[in-house]
C-alpha cells in the first residue's frame, strides 16, 4: 500500500510517465535499427490494450459528464446569484472563445503533428469513409440520430453528445422529477471516473508501448511532431496568458495588468508547479480579495471557476490537440469540424460544470468533429506521453482566469473595492497545500 501511495503522487507519476516515454522511444529505436520483430511485437501489444480500455471508457464517460454537467447548473438558483451566476458564465464563454480561436489559428498556422502519419486501424478508416463534415446539412444528418441506442453500440460521439446534452436540459427542467435519474447518472460518472482513475495508473505502462511502437515504425522522426505539439500549447496558452487577460484587464476591468500579476502570480506560479487548480483555490481566493473583489461574491465565483473556467485546458489545448491528432493520422478536418471544436470549447466547459478536465474536454472534442474511438483513444494515448510538460502551462492558464472573470464581473457590478485594490498584496497562505493533483 506504501507503493501504491507513494506512486500515486503526482511528482512520482509524472516522472513515471517521462520515464516510460524515453524508454519507449529508446526500445522503439532499438527495435527498428536492430529490426528486433518481438520488441516491436511486445510494444505494438502493450499499447493496443492501454489503448481499448481508454476507448472503453470514452462513450460513458462523455454521456455522464455532460448531463451531470447540465443538471448542476441548478445551483445557480436566486434572482441575484442567477444574474452574477449569468454575467459570470457569460464572461467564461467570451473568454474561452478567445482562447479557443488563438489555439485553432496557431494549429492551423504552425500544423503541429504534420510530417509523421500514424496508420489508423481498418475500423477507423470505415469509420471516417463514411463520415464528411464538409456540409450543414451533413452535420445535422450525422448529429441525430435514428435510434438512440445506435448512437452508443456503434460509438458514434458526436450523436452521444447530442443524445446528452438532449437529455440534460430535460432532467434540467424537470427538476425533482427527475432526481432519481440525475442521481443514478451522477453516481454513474463517479464509477467511470474511479475506472479512468485506474486506468491513468496503467500510463506509463501504456505510454512506453505507444511511444516505443511509433519509434519502431517511424524512427527519431517522430520527435518532431510532440515537441511541435509542446511549442504549440506553450505559445497558444502564454498568449491568453500575457495578451488576452490583460487587454481585458485594463480596457474593460481598468485595472492595471502589472498590478494584476502582481498580486495573482503567487497562485499563477503555484498552478504552474502543482498542476492543480483545485489545489491553488486557497491562493485563487486570496488573490481576487487583494484585488478588491466582494467578498461574496468572491466565494460564489472563484471555486466556480475553479471547475469551469479552464481556457488552458478546455480551449487553447483540445484545440490544438485535436489537429494534432488529426495531423497525426493523415486527417483533414473541414470547416464544420473547426466549427464543432470552436462550440465544445464555448459551450462544453458550461455544460460540464464541476467535470471539467483535459482529458474529458479533449474527447468531447474529438468525438464532435467526428473521429472514430480507436482513433480517439490512440491520440489521447500519445498526447498523454508529454502530458505533465503541457499540464503546467494549461493550469498556470486556468487559474489566471478564475482570477480575472472576478475581477472583470466585479468591477462591471461595482463590487470592486479600489482602495483594496491599491493596497498592499497580503503575505501568501502559510498553509497552502504541497501536493496536489493535477488539473
């Protein structure tokens, strides 16, 4: 048991994980030049099972996040906390669009993952010739479905996510009639969530099959495409960060972006460590107070951006991963699939209130343009080897505008206080937390 909790640290896992993707890539390299056919044989299996059970938990995974998503939205009942609720939501959504178009204009720029093409299984490629998302009226066509039990014995995500978000706003309005259902659903998500919890346990395990398996078949060439990856999200990501927030800052929030950073960094530097930004509330809190925010309405909005508002990890990243990954299989995505990436990143972080992760606004991503699960979950699989590098900058991200919506909100409401504003940042929590986990 010591092991295991000892494995389960985020410091230890993740230098698990980096470890696993240098010996993959070693024995990948290894298995090409010296054309060693049952190390190849070894890795290709290991990551192929990684990779079903992730594909195994992608349908019920999105299907429970999004209606428990949907359905938790109730909790901003009452005239007031309804109308800074609203604003709150409102400012995350512009925001996130933002975000998601600076992430979709450097992917489609700089074509992170172009030059290397990863063979989709025979499945996948039935799956995609069937598909064409070059029309309005095809997208529709593919986004109802005929039957709903179809949608979900033949893996087709981007029906599930309609059936969904259909069936959310439905328990939503129906309220306490339909509370028996939201608490199956909801107790639904936490067993899929214990299971994706096991399987991430497995990573390493998984991430040197993958890797190695692509360093077997593509040789050093495919170095390029991750660290192009990594270039991307770092540069998407530091623009919202040191562009966007403070633009909005000091034009609509009048505030000056030094004084911002100046009394945010403690937590944005904790976020960037820590991976976490459940962890970095304690900090996020005593941030946006510094600024002068009501403390009211500080308590409302701060761990309510801490769930929903993640423009690292639900916009700029899914983004860019999502034409990585397209990139990676040799996969042109049309207009009504950028459309599709642009309204997960808009509207799914809303829809999925208090769920919102990487891992699952990715998939919901992938799954609206319409990739296939095996394609999905191999992507996710890769994506995964460098995912501790990505994560800091994604949450460093995240926790800079749980700390700005408040602000902007605030300042529009006349809850901002000024005079705290102008005064002096209060010494960082002593009690702030060491270990945390990642976001």
């Amino acid at each position: 048991m010591s092991f295991i909790r000892t494995y389960t640290k985020p410091k230890v896992f993740g230098v698990t994980v980096l470890a696993a993707l240098v010996l993959g890539a070693l024995a990948g390299y290894l298995a090409k030049a010296a054309e060693v056919s049952w190390l190849t044989t070894t890795l290709e299996k290991t990551g192929d099972v990684f990779t079903g059970l992730l594909q195994f938990t992608v349908i019920p995974l999105v299907f429970t996040a999004i209606v428990v998503g949907i359905t938790s939205l109730r909790r901003l009942g009452g005239n007031r906390a309804a109308r800074l609720g609203g604003k709150t939501l409102l400012w995350f959504a512009v925001t996130s669009l933002i975000a998601v178009l600076i992430g979709l204009a450097i992917a489609v720029v700089f074509k992170p993952g172009a030059g290397v093409e990863v063979a989709p299984t025979e499945a996948a490629l039935k799956r995609l010739a069937s598909r064409d998302g070059g029309s309005w009226s095809t997208l529709l066509d593919t986004l109802v479905p005929t039957n709903p039990f179809s949608a979900f014995t033949e893996g087709n995500l981007l029906q599930v996510v309609f059936i969904a978000i259909l069936v959310g706003f439905a328990a939503y309005a129906l309220g306490e009639r339909a509370a028996p259902f939201v608490d199956f659903t909801r107790s639904a998500f936490d067993l899929v969530q214990k299971v994706v919890g096991w399987i991430v346990l497995l990573a390493p395990l998984g991430v040197f099959g993958l890797i190695g398996t692509a360093f077997a078949t593509y040789g050093n060439s495919f170095v390029r495409p991750l660290f192009s990856l990594i270039a991307a999200v770092y540069g998407g990501t530091l623009l919202v960060l040191f562009v966007v927030y403070p633009v909005l800052l000091r034009f609509v929030g009048r505030i000056s972006p030094v004084k911002f950073f100046g009394k945010a960094w403690t937590a944005i530097q904790f976020a960037f460590v820590s991976r976490s930004s459940g962890a970095t509330l304690p900090l996020s809190r005593q941030a946006v107070a510094d600024l002068g925010v009501d403390n009211d309405y500080a308590s409302f909005a701060v761990p309510l951006g801490t769930t929903t508002k993640m423009d690292g990890c639900a916009a700029v990243y899914p983004a860019i991963a999502t034409v990585f990954i397209a990139n990676l299989f040799g996969i042109q995505l049309g207009v009504w699939q950028y459309v599709a990436i642009v309204a997960v990143a808009v509207f799914g972080a809303l829809a999925t209130a208090g769920t919102t992760g990487w891992f699952t606004m990715l998939t919901l991503t992938l799954g609206a343009v319409g990739l296939p699960p095996e394609v999905i979950a191999t992507g996710v699989a890769v994506v995964y080897a460098i995912d501790p590098i990505l994560d800091m900058v994604r949450t460093a991200t995240n926790v800079a505008g749980q700390i700005t919506v408040p602000v902007l909100v605030a300042r529009s409401e006349g809850l901002l206080d000024d005079e705290v504003l102008d005064a002096p940042a209060a010494p960082p929590l002593p009690d702030a937390p060491r270990e945390a986990v990642p976001a």
